[in-house]
C-alpha cells in the first residue's frame, strides 16, 4: 500500500484525482485544538503503478525503499494470489531488506547495492 497522511484534504483529492485510484479516510482527532487529518491509500498493484511514478520524486529512506519494491514485488507477488514454495521461502527475505531500510536503520549501507 501506498499512503500519505495530511491536514489538507485538498491536496489529497488532488492527488485522488491525478492518480485516478485509491480512496481518502477521515483520521480521528485526539483533542478538540487538533487539525482534522486525512489519509489517501492505494494498495495492490495500483499502488505499484502510483509508486512508479512518484519514485524519481522521493528522498532518503523513501527512496531505497520504494525501488526495491518497483524491483522485487512482482516477481514475489503472483497476481492469481498462489505462491509456490520458492516465492513463500524469498519473501521473508525481501520483508526483511524492506524494514532494514529505515530513517535510522542500514539505508546509507543499502544505497549502493
């Protein structure tokens, strides 16, 4: 999935409406002096299509993350939803390079690779 939370409503519509996919949720406030919040999310392979384009846009971690994902989703993620032993035994894998790209985790090690 593909998500980005906001303030502003109309910069997610904006971004709904581009994008021709994904579907805009109303976050609950904690105190009454909050600002509403908005979350727009996509998922599945629309979410690797609206990836694809925003890659080239992103920075830092972001960045490393999402082209390892554009790179390795679909060769781990049969569209007809039946993995064989071999894409069940690589996932974990691909899981774990995901999470060990972070704000504070290995993404400067990754970068290069």
């Amino acid at each position: 999935a593909v998500t980005i939370s906001s303030t502003e409503l109309e910069l997610l519509e904006w971004t709904k409406n581009t994008t021709g996919v994904g579907k805009i949720t109303t976050q609950r406030t904690s105190s009454p002096h909050h600002s509403p919040g908005y979350t727009y999310c996509v998922a599945n392979r629309q979410a690797l299509a609206v990836l694809t384009q925003v890659h080239q846009y992103l920075r830092s971690y972001k960045s490393l993350r999402s082209r390892l994902v554009i790179e390795n989703y679909p060769k781990l993620t049969p569209r007809n939803g039946k993995y064989t032993a071999m894409l069940l035994e690589a996932r974990p894998t691909f899981e774990q390079l995901f999470f060990a790209i972070s704000i504070r985790g290995r993404a400067n090690e990754l970068q290069g690779s």
